[in-house]
C-alpha cells in the first residue's frame, strides 16, 4: 500500500471515531486550574481543565470488570486495526535486549507494517465495550475500554484493561490524522507501541516494556499501598512551601505533594485514581525540592511546588510529578513515568496533563524517585547491568564517596548524577546529559555569566569575594581574573548545600598559564587553598571533578554538574606613592566590575573601586533586601534575603567630577 492512500486510510478510521463519538466532543469541560482536585485534557496549552462528574460518568465505564464478556464472544470483541500479513524481526528476548553485546535484532525485537483499519469496529468505540488487538506473529489480546476521552484539541484518547485472562492494558489515541496504540504485557515484560513510522505508515512494534514506561521501579523502603476505597484524595495537612529554583524558566517540573484525583486513559486502565496527599511536613518538603533542584540545576527548567507555574506554562514544556502514598498506578513500586512524555504531552497517548507519580515518603526516597521519573519523561532509560543482569544499577564505593546513577536506585549513597554508563557491565550507555537539553525537550542549559577561558575570564576585585555560579556541562569551567600587587589569597569552592552533585576542584593560574596552585580533596566535594602570590595577574578557575575509578568505585566528571559559591580574599595591591596634584579633578573613573554575585544567607560584599580622587560614593536604585551601603568607603554588605537580579547604579565623585557605573547584582539560591 502505498503512503498517501495508507494515510488517508488512517485519517479516514480516525476521521469516524471523532463523528461516531460526536456526542462527547459536544461535551466541553469547564475551565479550572490544575490543583482543584481533578486532572483532564486541556482546553488550550497551558491550561488544563477538570473534569465535570456528569461527564466522566458519560465517557467512563461503570468499573472495571463490570461489563460481560471475561471470555465473551469474538463478535463482542472486534479487532482495531488488520492483524499484520508479515512480521519482521526476531522476538524480543528481554533478557538480552539491553546487552550492547547481543545481535540488534535480539535488542530489538519485532514489527510489522499495519496496512488497514478496521473502521467499522473504531467507529463505535465507546467505555465498556471489549475490542481486539492485534499483536504480531498471528498473536492477538482482547480488552475492555473503561475510559475514552477527547479534548478540545481534536484528540480522542481511551483507555482500557485486558481481558481473557491475560494481565496488562491498552491506551489508543486519534487526532483524525494521526493514530497511536500502547499494549503493556507486565507478566512478559513486553510493550506493543503502534505509531507513524519515517515513512508515515503505521508501525507495530514490539519492546521491552521498561523501555516505554518505568517497570518497575523499587521503592526505598517506606512505600505502602493505599487502601482500596478512596472517595476523595485528601488534602496535605502539611502547608506546601512555595518554591522556584528558576522562576523566570519556560519549562516546567512541578512537584505535587497536596493529593489530586485523576483520570487518565494512560493510568490504571482509565480508572480513576484518587491519589492522597504525600505525608510529608513542609520542612521535608523544602528539603526535597532542594535535594530535585540540584539534580536539574545545569538545565533551564524551574523546579517547583508552585501549581500557578505548572497551569501557565505550555503543554509539551511541563510535567507535573504526583507524589502520594496511592500507588495506584504502579502498585508496590518506588514511583512510575511513561518514557517521553514531557515533550509529547498532548499528542498520541498522552494527555496535556499525563503525570508521572511517585509513591516512597522518605525524604531522600521522594527526591531521587522524582528525580528519575521525571528523567524518563525527559526520554531517559533506566541505568543497569548486563552481569549481573539488572534493570537498576545500585551504584558503588563507599563512606563520603559512594556513587550511583539517577536512573538506576539511587538510595543511600552519598552522590547521586546522571550518567552515561561508565560502570563496569553497563547495560545503557545514553549521553543523559545530553537528552535532557535536547531540542525535542526544548530548555537546554543555563548560563552562569561566567567566562569559560582565560580569555573570556570574568574580572573580580581585589579584597572579599563571594561568587555563585553554576557548572552545567562536562569539562565546562568557570574562569576568574584579578590582578594583586601581591599578598595572601584564600579561596573556598562550595557545591550546593544539600545532596550535591558537583564535586569542585579549584585552581589558580598565573598570567603565563602555569598552576600556581590547585585544590580537589579525596573525601569531601568542597575545594580550599590559601597561597602567598607575588604582585601580577591571575586566573581562578572552578570545574567539575571525578573521584577514583569509574569502572569500579567512582565516577568521572560527566556527571559533575551543579551550583557552587566561590568566597574568600584576593589581596588588594599594596600602597603606591601618591601622584602629584593634577591641574584640575578628573573625571572618577570606576573600575570595579559590573557584575555581582551572592547567595541567599550567605554574607555578600561588594567594593565600589575607581580612580580621580574620590572621596565619596553612591547607590541608586533598589538594593537586594538585607544589603546596605557605606557611602564613604563605598563598600555594601550584608546577607540577602530574597533571590533574583537587582540593577543599580553605582557613583563615584571627587570635589568636582562624577563617575558612575551600572551593576547587576544576582541573588540565587
């Protein structure tokens, strides 16, 4: 069949399951921000809508298992689409799909152009009714729809459970263009994922189900099952702490802890889930986002409890992560995600609103299950080995040290960071960095304003430093200069203050490019020096370090990535002759930088410096809250309370000239 008419062929089917179903599309749901309970398609991009219960009542089937038919007859249960006339490939063998080592058609696994549609089995397609699916090799499923959903973009989305016996689900999608299927087979750890192929035909494919969804993920220990019964999610009793790592970002990574009721075609079979609230105090709540904010520090993505960011920000820029106790989704699992749905959210399977769900309560267990959640919808697979062979690597070393993948079970190490397989036996070797700030994803890095050589170097002054920066890509570094007419300079690089994955080491150069000095210890990730220099120019440069072997007990600098402060003392230059009187004042000249950097609690400083006989100074416009200005030594000090960047100008005068000089000063957390 050739591609235009195969794809008039789909549009066609699809084309009659929006009119066979026009009495839903008819249905619009009211408007209501995300947060109020109930999560459905949105109405428009960035603006989720809630479901009204006469509606779900129309679309959804009375229960699962309620209708007839377990083993009811073929004339009941229509096929979807034509079985496949031939199949290529080999069968998946998921015990070796992940081995770098196996032959690529055992790695795999199966397809088969689908050459037709059965239109008139899609155009009746409605909750309670059992279809057939058509699998590959003459195999076929049947299953029960529970939940068929449109939203008012033009897509039909249901969901459903598998019947005769057989354990799994399906989700299928329409646009009236496109057409896309899920069969998820757990007990067999198998997929079928039914999309467009490079030709624009529909392809059957079979994979490794882990490899579309996390399957499964474990938990840390403290995940418990939520009772059967729940009429209603509760609400937190924890007030939920507003917090923004980057307020100012496009992409969103919403974490809600506060208990939400969802229905979604692509969880628990369209069933309704009514997800309780996480039981943690807003005090661990705070600890968690500052724990996930670390891990995505490199990338432009706001991670946030803020539900107002998640409902302005665009569909296919945001994914929210459910954090609960009601393991619904994913029963006995530390959390769960499809693979790609941050970017294909609100396309094919995927609702505007599909969330990815994560169900430990402790503190580090929450931080890393979102962590990678979150990466799977970003289109990351799970870190593991080929020998012995596992789905989840638990990572190595020991004490201060000790190292794992966040897509493998990061719990209990002391640093967790993305990687690209340079254990020994790695069964995936993905560039995580990489894919995280592709364009499908579409925030990329951030950008610290630091240069990133000696040429590009970023001037400080002599006297207090506090800087803040951030490494955001491997072997990136972060370059200082100043220029000292000789004395002590002490320095110490800090990482994030909590759960870090940026392991700093600290250098200074000399103006020929010669280490004077460098700093990276064994056991800490911090780095310190302190060294007498001689009057000249030099550099101080901040980068990302590894620790011990890779392959066995530590890691490399891929993964060494995050924020950092760098403070101490660059000594000033010593005393100089005064110059003889001039004519007349000069002009003030300032000569401090333009650029400021300091942290939220910790002590800030900045000195204005400049030449032409000053003797006093100014500030206008608005200070960071809780720094204050001298404006006879034209020093301000003082420890910010409040993130974010603040412009002022900065004045120099003698008896009869000004000088003046704009100045940004960046607060971050």
């Amino acid at each position: 069949m050739s591609i235009v008419r195969n794809t008039k062929l789909r549009a066609a089917a699809a084309l009659m399951i929006l009119g066979s179903l026009g009495g839903l599309l008819a249905w619009r749901a009211q408007a209501q921000p995300h947060g109020s309970g109930t999560a459905a398609p949105s109405s428009a991009p960035g603006a989720p809508t809630a479901r009204s219960a006469a509606a779900e009542t129309a679309t959804a089937a009375p229960s699962p298992g309620a209708s007839a038919g377990e083993g009811g007859s073929s004339a009941k249960a229509p096929a979807l689409w034509k079985p496949p006339a031939v199949t290529q490939g080999t069968k998946l063998d998921t015990r070796v799909a992940t081995d770098p080592a196996a032959p690529e058609e055992a790695r795999r696994g199966r397809r088969a152009v689908i050459d037709g549609l059965s239109v008139a089995a899609i155009e009746d397609l409605k909750a309670g009714q059992e279809v057939t699916l058509p699998l590959l090799g003459g195999d076929s499923v049947r299953g029960r729809v529970n939940l068929v959903q449109p939203d008012s973009t033009g897509w039909i989305r249901a969901g459903g459970e598998l019947t005769g016996g057989q354990r799994g689900s399906f989700t299928l999608g329409t646009n009236g263009l496109d057409l896309a299927a899920l069969v998820q087979l757990p007990d067999d750890n198998l997929a079928y994922e039914l999309a467009p192929g490079a030709d624009g035909r529909l392809v059957l494919s079979e994979k490794r189900l882990s490899d579309v969804v996390c399957f499964p993920m474990p938990g840390d220990g403290r995940t418990q099952q939520a009772p059967a019964a729940q009429p209603a999610a509760s609400t937190s009793s924890a007030a939920v702490p507003v917090l923004s790592s980057r307020p100012a970002a496009t992409a969103v990574l919403y974490m809600d802890f506060d208990g939400e009721v969802v229905s979604d075609p692509a969880w628990a079979k369209g069933a309704t889930i009514a997800a309780q609230a996480s039981p943690l105090t807003s005090d661990e709540i705070a600890q968690v986002w500052k724990r996930v904010k670390e891990d995505y520090a490199p990338f432009n993505i706001d991670v946030t409890t803020d539900v107002s960011r998640y409902n302005n920000a665009p569909v296919g820029r945001r994914i929210r992560v459910i954090v609960t106790p009601t393991d619904t989704a994913s029963p006995g699992s530390g959390g769960v995600a499809y693979v790609n749905s941050f970017a294909q959210a609100g396309t094919r399977i995927f609702s505007s609103t599909i969330p990815a769900w994560v169900f430990n309560q402790s503190v580090e267990g929450v931080a890393e299950a979102i962590s990678h959640e979150a990466g799977h919808t970003f289109g990351l697979s799970h870190d593991g080995r080929t020998s012995p062979a596992e789905e989840y690597y638990r990572g190595q070393g020991s004490g201060a040290t000790s190292w794992a993948p966040i897509m493998g079970a990061a719990y209990g190490v002391a640093i967790t960071q993305w990687s690209k397989g340079e254990y020994a036996n790695a069964n995936n070797h993905e560039d995580d960095v990489a894919i995280i700030g592709n364009t499908t994803n579409g925030f990329g890095f951030v950008s610290d304003g630091v240069g990133g050589n000696a040429a590009s170097a970023t001037s400080v002054s002599g006297g207090a430093l506090n800087q803040a920066g951030v490494i955001a890509q491997t072997g990136r570094a972060d370059w200082f200069r100043f220029t000292t007419g000789g004395g002590t300079l002490t320095l110490t690089a800090n990482p994030a203050p909590v759960r870090p994955n940026l392991d700093v080491q600290l250098q200074v150069f000399d103006s020929a490019g010669n280490v004077v000095m460098q700093s990276s210890p064994d056991q800490t990730f911090n780095a310190s020096l302190s060294i007498s220099l001689a009057a000249g120019t030099y550099y101080t440069v901040v980068q990302g370090v590894g620790h011990g072997n890779p392959l066995t007990d530590g890691y490399s600098n891929y993964g060494s990535l995050g924020a950092y402060t760098l403070t101490g003392t660059i000594p000033v230059s010593g005393p100089q002759p005064p110059p003889p009187p001039p004519a007349q004042d000069p002009t003030p000249s300032i000569t401090s930088s333009n650029r400021a950097n300091g942290n939220v609690g910790v002590p800030f400083s900045y000195q204005i410096a400049a030449t032409g006989g000053v003797y006093q100074y100014a500030v206008t416009g608005a200070l960071p809250p809780g720094v204050s200005f001298d404006k006879k030594t034209g020093f301000l000090s003082g420890t910010p309370t409040s993130a974010g960047n603040y412009y002022v100008e900065v004045w120099a005068a003698n008896a009869t000239k000004v000088g003046h000089l704009p100045v940004t000063i960046g607060i971050y957390w």
